[in-house]
C-alpha cells in the first residue's frame, strides 16, 4: 500500500468577514514526500492564507487538509501544530527566553527528558550553522541572521517532517537571504523534510524549490517544476511572474556587456 501524500489540500475555501472576495477559493494541492514547494504570487493571493490552514492557524470554510492522509482537524490544534514545523519572516522568538531555551520550548512542552533536550539544543545548533557559545544568549543579542538560524532550529525541535515556511528569509538582506535559503535546502534534503514556503520573491523560488504554486486572487493557476513553468506555454498571469528571474539576469548581463564594452 502507498504511503499517503505527508500534505493533501482538497477544494479549500476561506473568505474573510467583511471581505468582497475569497481569500483562498476551491484550492487543490498535493505536496508529496521530500519535496520542497514554493506559493507564489502577488499580494493578496492567498499564499498565507492557505499555508495557515494547513496547521489551522486559519480554519477553511470549505474544503479539507490532510496530513499523512489524516484530517487535520481530526487532532488537537495544538497537538498538530508541535508536530509541524513553522518559519516566518519576522521569527517570533521569545525576547524573555536564551537561545537555548527558545530552540527547547516545544520539546519542553512535549516533556523530553532533560538531558534529551540539552542534546537536541546542541545538535541543532550545530546543525544551523550556530556557534555553541551562543546558547545562553538573550536574542537580541543576535544578529538578523542568527535570530533567524534560532527560528529555524525551533522549528527543527521536534523533529517534524512537514515544515511550514512564510517569507522566511524576506526581511534579511541579500547575501544573508541567499546564503539561508541555501543552507535550508541543504537541511531539508538531510533530514528528509517536506516544506512548503511562501515567497514573494520568484528567483528564491526557481532556485530552491522542486515544484511551484502560482496563485492569483485565491485561485490555483499553476502547479509544476520551476523549469516547466518557464519554459512551456502557460497562461499569462503565469508567463508574466516567471519571466521575471529571466528578465533580471538579462539586464545584469546587458549592464555587464555594456560596462565590458566601454573598457574595451
């Protein structure tokens, strides 16, 4: 028997109180075993919507989640939110806690041992590319970057196989962003993750994720490898958004000709 799709989003609806329109409106998505998958789209299309009613932090008014072929609904809302992992951009560490105790809080919820949980502290932190020395520092003690390696490692605690991502890497600057979203798919293919990542940013996602969601208005418009998605004719809406990364490394390519041919 096949095992069943880790996230099995089936004809999800959501409209907002006072809304004019559905925030998400009859979305299906499969996102199978190991792979990493990208929401994309402009603001307002629903990414964040639908990625918070995978874990319930927004409950659909129509339409079902299933996480290993299970209703998500079907488990304690906080019980199933322990057992999947959940980045966003702006961290959400607690100010009041160190490094260390941050990371530990949901093992801590879940009763580990002790010692279960200072080996775990330890093993994440390394495993995220932190010096040891920074465990018992407050994180404002952090940088940007390191505030956000902290993020992930809490995320990681538990050892979840669904990891939840929304604008993970959006408020850091550039080489740091690059140089996170790269670790994170190093770690995602080690431990053997599945994730789903909202980003505004279409380069992030042609280069780091397996397969892309395109959603505009609430509604689905796509749902392919990034290379398919760029190369085959797609509805305009779609063309339009991933012709983007072409067009960025052809003006750096025209800048970089231009400036070779004034030395020349």
């Amino acid at each position: 028997m096949a095992a069943p799709i880790p996230i099995a989003i089936d004809g999800l609806s959501k409209t907002y109180p006072g809304a004019a329109a559905p925030a998400v409106d009859g979305v299906s998505l499969d996102v199978g075993a190991g792979a990493l998958t990208a929401l994309v789209g402009g603001s307002g299309s629903g990414k964040t919507t639908l990625l918070k009613c995978v874990n319930r932090l927004v409950r659909p008014d129509r339409g079902q989640v299933l996480i290993d072929g299970r209703p998500n609904d079907a488990t304690d809302p906080a019980a199933l939110r322990r057992g999947i992992g959940y980045v966003f951009q702006h961290i959400g560490l607690f100010p009041h806690l160190t490094v260390a105790e941050n990371i530990a809080a949901v093992p801590r919820l879940l009763g580990w041992p002790k010692d279960e949980i200072a080996a775990r502290v330890g093993e994440l932190l390394d495993l995220v590319g932190l010096p040891d020395a920074l465990a018992e520092r407050a994180p404002a003690a952090l940088s940007g970057g390191q505030q956000q390696r902290v993020g992930l490692a809490r995320a990681l605690a538990a050892r979840p196989r669904v990891m939840l991502m929304d604008e993970p890497f959006g408020a850091l600057d550039p080489i740091t962003r690059d140089e996170l979203g790269r670790a994170y798919r190093r770690l995602h293919d080690q431990l053997g993750l599945t994730t789903v990542m909202v980003t505004h940013d279409v380069q992030e996602a042609v280069l780091l994720a397996d397969r892309i969601a395109v959603m505009a208005e609430g509604r689905l418009l796509a749902h392919d490898t990034p290379h398919a998605l760029m190369t085959r004719p797609q509805a305009p809406a779609v063309a339009a958004l991933m012709e983007t990364p072409r067009r960025q490394a052809e003006r750096v390519q025209a800048l970089l000709r231009a400036e070779d041919g004034g030395h020349g």
